[in-house]
C-alpha cells in the first residue's frame, strides 16, 4: 500500500487555514455592509433591521432600512448563496411598503430572511398612524417567537453580536 505520508495532514490544514480566511473575509462584508446601512438609516424615524434564513441549499442575510414613520423599506441589500464567496446586492424588488414584503422576494430564502427581518422590527410608537405590516396572528406559524424564546435588539450592534 502507497504510505500517504505528510501531505493528507499538510492539504487538510490548508484547506482549514484557507476555509477560516474565506470566513473573515465574509464576516467583514457583512460588517461593512451594516455600517453602510447606518449611514443611510441616519433619520429619526429610520431603523436597520437584519434577518436570515439558513437552508442546505443556499441560505440569505437581508439587511433593510425602514422607515417606521411611513411603514416602508428604503434600503435594502441582501446576501444569497452556500459559499464564502456570496456578496451583497442591492435588492430594488423590496422597496416599498412593508406589508407585502415578503410577497416581492424572488426566493424562498430571501423571503424567508426578509420575514426574520421583520420580526426585529421596532414597535411603532404611540400615536403612529401607519400599520407596521401583519398582525402576530397574520404572520406564518413558523416564524412566531415561543414566549422562552428571546427576541434579539434590532440595533446594529447587538444584532450583529447576535449573527
């Protein structure tokens, strides 16, 4: 029999060094891009919301500013793939009003995270005369929060400790 010898444990640390770079690098893009839609989520009445979806194949990361005064999305940008190598594009289809967003996603994992997303959605506050979109009893069974289960900050930094 042919001894392997040095090189299955030298390509299979390689192949681990390479696979943890290729994360940071994603991990950076995804930073980058919440502090970008900082920026842009600058108002008074605008607030960044980010949600997920993980499927085995091909999860989304949505990341969305809304304007809670006007129930509307004004920004959003989203992540689609299985690999390191997805980036974030500009997602014009989910501009608009927020009831219905997850009608204008064009798959089921970006749908999926537009809808996780949403979920983080501040309250509106007292006197708001626009709807924030569906009601708990309106939303899909699958995406309702168990009262044990804690629903995370739709602040940058928290959420972004929370990915």
């Amino acid at each position: 029999m042919h001894d392997v010898g040095w090189q299955f444990p030298a390509l299979l640390i390689t192949a681990m060094i390479l696979a943890m770079v290729m994360t940071l690098f994603q991990a950076r893009r995804y930073n980058r891009e919440l502090q970008d839609s900082a920026r842009a989520a600058s108002g008074p009445d605008n607030a960044l919301i980010s949600g997920r979806c993980r499927s085995f194949r091909g999860g989304a990361v949505v990341v969305m500013v809304v304007d809670t005064s006007r129930g509307e999305v004004v920004r959003a940008t989203a992540m689609t793939g299985r690999t390191v190598f997805a980036r974030f594009r500009a997602r014009p289809e989910l501009i608009g009003p927020v009831t219905g967003l997850a009608d204008r996603a064009r798959s089921r994992a970006l749908r999926r995270g537009a809808e996780d997303a949403l979920l983080r959605l501040p309250k509106p506050r007292r006197g708001a005369a626009v709807s924030m979109g569906a009601s708990a009893a309106d939303r899909p069974r699958t995406l309702r929060r168990s009262a044990s289960t804690p629903a995370r900050a739709a602040t940058p930094v928290a959420h972004a400790m929370n990915h």
